[in-house]
C-alpha cells in the first residue's frame, strides 16, 4: 500500500496549485435550530462562491482552484465541502457540536484519509491554526445582501493592517452563536461575506444561495473507505499542498 504522504509528492509536484484546497477556509458550527424566515429550519445547504483578490500574483491556474463552498447543515452538525480537479480531490470538514467532535476528510484521487479531533473550551480546530487574527471594526451600516438585512463590520488580519475587507452577516436565520470555534467567534450571525486567510492565501467568500432541505445523517459520517491518519499526517498533507 503507498503511503499517503508519498502519494502526495508524486502527484503535488511544486507549483500544481491545489493550496486553496489544503485551506479549506472557514466552518461555521450552526450551533442551535434553524428558524428563521424564508422557510429555513433545521437542516438545509449554503453556497458560497470563493474568489481571489490577489490572483493576478498567484502562482497556481486559475483551474486548479476552487470555486465554491457547500455547508450542509443540520440540527447541531455541519458538513463543509470543497473540490478540485473535478472532484478528484476534495476536503470536507465534519462538526458536531454535541459530541465536540471535528473530522477533517481529504481525497486525493483514489487516497481517502481522514483525521478526527476533539476540542475543549477555548480551543480552535486544527484547520484554523494557522489562520491569522481577525481584528473588527463595527460600522453603522446595514446593508441588503441576497435578500437579507445584513450588518457591515471592517475587518483586518494582525500584522497586514493595510488591507481592510469588509464582513456582512445577518441575523434573520435565526442561528445563535454560528461562528462558534472560528476565528469570527465574536460576531452573532451567520456570514453571508467573509475573507479568509491561511498558509499566505487570502479568499473572499460570498453567499449565493441559502436553501432549506432534506439533509441525510450519513452526509456527517465518515465513509468506510477512508484511512484514519494522525495529526501530523495532516498538517504534512496541508503543507506538502502549499
């Protein structure tokens, strides 16, 4: 059997630009019942588009990046998912709020590993280590974004004070403490525009469709066919990525 980490210098040579998929960006732990307007409950899917402010510096083409985040959602789990190459690579990212469980999911073609953690108050999720803190800046402003009534904060990463973004969420979902266990702990909404920025990648994210839905338990189970990994397997993988 090869090794995964073997497998991965065979088919990441440097510079194949897959580094937006070893991110996998922000998860949010919808941690109480969906009810809010719109005909939204408990269980449903959020589409977010990803885009890249500094693309015209980025080493990798612009095929190889991803695209879109897709958050499954449901009582008190989430399941965040993003793909490349058409699928033949993936990162998934499983929480459970009631266990106080994290499962991070990857797929290199026909490699599946997964990694399981849990947490403690206070704790941050492996995938978030290396993210770099947020500073925020509330502003008056409300703002309609696909459809909804969203605030407007300023936000900045610690030590890159030059390159502001803007954050809006909202709190017409009806979701108490949705960014529990991320770096936007502090903000009470869900983030309908964020950035993101790890391993030297930034990425701004957009919501373009909030959707209710019949979301199946299996979707926050791991797959038999995947090989459980140790920590340091995965942030190997993340970094063998970069």
């Amino acid at each position: 059997m090869v090794k995964p980490l073997c497998l991965i210098k065979r088919v990441f040579k440097p510079g194949f630009g897959l580094i937006a998929l070893s991110l996998f960006l922000l998860v949010f732990t919808f941690s109480c019942n969906f009810n809010g307007r719109k005909g939204i409950k408990d269980e449903g899917v959020i589409e977010y588009s990803i885009t890249y402010p500094d693309s015209a510096t980025m080493r990798y083409e612009s095929n190889m990046r991803p695209e879109k985040m897709i958050v499954k959602f449901k009582e008190k789990k989430t399941l965040t998912n993003i793909q490349g190459l058409s699928g033949a690579v993936s990162l998934s990212f499983i929480h459970n709020v009631d266990e106080r469980l994290t499962i991070i999911l990857v797929k290199l073609f026909n490699k599946k590993l997964f990694y399981t953690e849990k947490y403690n108050d206070g704790d941050l999720p492996l995938v978030y280590s290396q993210m770099p803190k947020v500073m925020l800046e509330p502003t008056s402003d409300n703002v309609k974004f696909q459809g909804y009534d969203c605030f407007r904060y300023i936000g900045v990463f610690e030590g890159d004070s030059l390159k502001k973004f803007d954050i809006l969420f909202t709190n017409q979902i009806g979701i108490e403490n949705p960014n529990e266990k991320t770096p936007y702990a502090s903000i009470n909404g869900l983030l309908m525009a964020f950035t993101v920025k790890l391993y030297g990648q930034t990425m701004n994210l957009r919501a373009i469709s909030i959707s209710k839905g019949n979301v199946h338990d299996s979707d926050f189970e791991v797959p038999r066919d995947y090989e459980m990994v140790s920590k340091e397997t995965i942030n190997d993988i993340f970094e063998l990525m970069n």
